[in-house]
C-alpha cells in the first residue's frame, strides 16, 4: 500500500514537472525577450478583459519580442498573458496567429484555433500538438514585465 503511494505521489510530481516545463517541448526556439508596458501612461487604457496587443517591432532599443513577435492578452479572469505569435505548428516567424476579442488566437495558414482565455494557449482543433510559447508576466506598480520564462 505504501509503495503505491510512494509511486502515485512521484507519477504526480513528473506530471506537475512536465507541465511547468511546457515551453521547452515547444518547436519555437527560445529567443530573448524583454517588453516593459507602462499602463499608467501609454497604455493607460488596456484594462479590460478580452482585450490585446501585438508586438511585431521593437519600439525601443531594450525592446526583445521572441520569435515571430508578441501577443499580451487581458484574459477572462483580468490578468494579464504573453503569447509568442508564431504558430507552433508552423514553426514560421512569419506565420502568426491573429488574436480575436472572445479569446482566441487563430493561424490562418494551417486553420488551428488556440485559447488564450485563461492563460493556456491550448489548441482547441488538434491541428497542433503544441500551444502557443507562453511567457512570464509580470505586474509591478502597473508596470508589465514580459519576459522568458
């Protein structure tokens, strides 16, 4: 009884692990990033659920937008997500999916639909075997930190 313990316990330890770790499964390489929103001034008025933005060009030199650029999305529970655009399945720096306002990034090159809802970026067709490249957001006296992973 307590050797099936032991083994359960360690079957969900490498399942939490391997969920944490989803990026590096992910077919886009790993490229700097580095974005800082100030939503005190500039984007002052990106506050509300469903709402989005995309990064397909540096706006200042310490502006890094990973792979094929970035998609930060207000989700449905009011935070704030970073997605790389390009489409996993594609693998292309120029194949991104395009972001919709009930929580949805579509490719329109292979047709996958991915939810950005809550913060997954999970495949709702099974078109990809991967989600979207999430990265790390961070909040600070409303500032966003967008960063690797």
């Amino acid at each position: 009884m307590i050797a099936c313990l032991k083994k359960g316990i360690l079957l969900i330890f490498a399942a939490v692990a391997v969920a944490c770790n989803q990026n590096s499964l992910s077919p886009i390489p790993d490229y700097t990033v580095n974005l800082q929103l100030n939503l005190n001034t500039e984007y002052a008025t990106f506050t509300a659920p469903c709402q989005y933005l995309t990064f397909t060009e540096r706006h200042l030199e310490t502006d890094r937008i990973g792979y094929g650029g970035i998609l930060v999305y207000i989700g449905f529970d009011s935070e704030y997500y970073a997605f790389d655009l390009a489409c996993p399945k594609e693998c292309d720096r120029n194949v991104r999916v395009v972001p919709n306002d009930v929580g949805e990034a579509v490719c329109e090159s292979c047709g996958e639909v991915y939810d950005v809802s809550y913060g997954f970026g999970l495949p709702k067709n099974g078109i990809s075997r991967y989600p979207l490249k999430s990265y790390k957001v961070r909040n600070s006296r409303n500032i966003l930190y967008i960063t690797l992973k």
